[in-house]
C-alpha cells in the first residue's frame, strides 16, 4: 500500500462498500505484538486526537482473511464535540 492510507486502498481494490472493522482494546502494544506474531501486517497508524493527546489506533490488513481491514483503537479519555449532527 502506498502512503494514500486504507480507505483509499480498500476503494481500489474492493470499490465502495466496508472497509474496516473496530475494535477498541485498552492495550494496542499487545494486540500489535499479537499481529506481528500471527505475520498480519500493520498498514497505518495514528493517534493524539483526543482532547489531551491521547487516543491511539491502529489498521491492519487482514483483507485477504477477513474482506476487510482490522482497526483496533484505545479511545482518548476525552473527545472533542462533534462538528456536526445529523437530525433526529
């Protein structure tokens, strides 16, 4: 995969539909070393959203067992609001 990230990547290889599947863990190290372990590869990282700089996550691509990327994310301890919200 190029630098283009997995959305991306899974519009080109699948065209439009699921692209990932979350998981929130309290550890992402652990579940990092547990993928290394089992040869799936990490495709993209990232974090620091959270309102104090926290919150981490990271894609892995197990498109080719599953259909689709597994994203396993540490939720921050604060959020920031959301820009907008769809009408109820």
């Amino acid at each position: 995969m190029g630098g283009r990230g997995v959305h991306a990547d899974a519009l080109d290889r699948r065209g439009a539909g699921l692209a990932y599947v979350t998981w929130f863990v309290a550890d992402l190290a652990a579940v990092s070393e547990h993928m290394a372990r089992a040869g799936i590869a990490e495709a993209m990282r990232g974090g620091g959203h959270g309102l104090d700089g926290d919150g981490e996550f990271a894609y892995f691509d197990t498109v080719d067992l599953l259909g689709v990327y597994s994203q396993y994310a540490v939720a921050p301890a604060r959020r920031r609001e959301p820009v907008g919200r769809l009408p109820a």
